[in-house]
C-alpha cells in the first residue's frame, strides 16, 4: 500500500468518525419530549420525521466534500485550516441541539445559529479554490440551517420568551 492509500484511507475514516459523532452527539441531544411537543409551529415546518433524513444526506455530502477536497488539496495547510472548520462546525452543530432541546432555549440556539451558518459558509470559502464539487457538497448544509434558523426565529417569535 503506497503513503498516498494509507492517507486516503486515514481521511475516509476520519470524514466518517467526523460525521458519527455529529449525528450522534446531535441525536441524542434532540429531545422531542413534552416540552418541544408543546411549542406552536409554525405551518410551514417540515415533519418531524424529515429532519433526520435531511440531516442524514446532509452529513453523507459533507463527508464527500471532506474527502475531494483532501484528495485534490496540494497544501498541508489549506487540509489544516478546513479539518479545523469541520471539527468547529460540528461543535456548533451539536451546541445547537443541546440549547434548543436540552436546555429548552430557542432564543440562546438562534444567538449560536449565526455561529453554525457562519462555520459551514467558512467551509464553503475555504474549499473552493481547491474544488468547487467540494465547496457545492455543502450548499444544501447552508441553505438547511438557514431554513432552520428562520424555523427557529419562528419558534421564539410563537412561544417565547424562554427561561
């Protein structure tokens, strides 16, 4: 096996490590209890059910943005700078759940949100010298969580304030 497999490897396990512990840590912060049963809705929010098939193929393209933009990345530091968006990003993913169905707090997850848009676009910026298939695999995350955001002013506007 030639340095070039053993690296490609390495990043395929780390772009699925990546997106397992995401989906994981977000799932099992996402708490759809009495509280969030409780909340008004607006009309226009998608069934529960469709947030988990989203985020599923949303996690699937990020992972396959990972691995072609590490696959056509020259630069140790271009990989660098986006392995630590990607670490960030999915430290605000997980932040976010755990505010709003944790901790019951529309109002601090819309605050955090902006944190969220601004680390997956981040992610866009920094992929699309080196690939724009990359940096297109993850428009649907940021056209999701602006979608989930206007959700969530929603929530605040319908049920709030929080405490």
């Amino acid at each position: 096996m030639s340095t070039t497999d053993f690296l490609l490897q390495k990043h395929v396990l780390a772009a699925a490590a990546w997106v397992l512990v995401v989906a994981i840590a977000g799932g099992l912060a996402t708490e759809v209890g009495a509280w969030y049963k409780a909340l008004v809705q607006p009309p226009w929010k998608p069934p529960d059910w469709a947030f988990g098939v989203v985020w599923t193929c949303i996690f699937i393209a990020s992972a396959f943005a990972w691995l072609e933009f590490w696959s056509r990345s020259p630069s140790a530091n271009q990989k660098s700078i986006v392995i630590v968006l990607f670490l960030l990003n999915g430290a605000f993913n997980i932040l976010w759940s755990v505010l709003y169905f944790k901790l019951h707090r529309p109002d601090w997850s819309m605050i955090e949100a902006f944190f969220l848009w601004g680390s997956v676009a981040a992610i866009i910026v920094a992929m699309i010298p080196v690939s724009s298939l990359a940096a297109w695999l993850m428009v649907p995350y940021l056209v999701w969580v602006s979608i989930a955001m206007a959700l969530n002013w929603e929530t605040i506007r319908l049920n709030g304030p929080f405490a």
